[in-house]
C-alpha cells in the first residue's frame, strides 16, 4: 500500500499537525482524506514524482539483458552491449549485423 502525505488547504485554520503535513497509508482504490483526522480541517493530498531507478552505465545495461546501439555514422550503429558472437557495428543494409533480441527477450 503507498504512504500518501497530506497538508492543510490554504486559508484553513487547522491543528499543528496538519500545517507540518502528515502521512497516511492508504489504498490506491481508496478515496483521498478530504480532513484532518485530528482537528477536521481540509486537508489536501500532496503529488510527488515515483522514485525510478534506471542502469546508468553500459556494463549495467548489458547485465540486465539491455541492447544499447550508438549512431557512430550514417547507418552505422555500435552495440555497446553485445555479448557472445553478436558484431560490434550494425550497419543499416546488413541484416546480419543486427543483434540477435530472440536470446535477450525472455517471458
């Protein structure tokens, strides 16, 4: 279940605890607290952006099965990320040099 955090609307007289901001867990199917459960003051449900981990480096990306290809020139692509007999340059009217996604993409 997520923590929700909840603050006082503006203007609104409310408790100590409500002007600090509180937290609540909740629910996603359950609907927003619309008052402070101390005092009854409106309350409101603050928005903050989903924390994302993302692989930064290239040896990242290749241990968790990611392809990562790099424009070196007009149709011409290094795989950064390739393993086994995958080629280093994939080249736009090459078929062959594309790497091979069947090995990497799994259910």
């Amino acid at each position: 279940m997520p923590m929700y955090e909840y603050q006082v609307v503006p203007d609104e007289q409310g408790c100590e605890t409500c002007h600090s901001g509180f937290q609540v867990l909740q629910r996603m199917s359950e609907d927003a607290l619309t008052q402070c459960p101390e005092c009854g003051a409106k309350v409101r449900r603050l928005l903050f952006p989903v924390g994302v981990a993302t692989p930064k480096t290239d040896s990242e990306l290749k241990n968790l099965g990611f392809t990562k290809l790099v424009k070196r020139d007009s149709g011409v692509y290094e795989n950064v990320t390739r393993t086994g007999g995958e080629s280093r340059y994939m080249e736009a009217d090459k078929p062959h040099t594309m790497p091979d996604f069947s090995k990497k993409i799994r259910d």
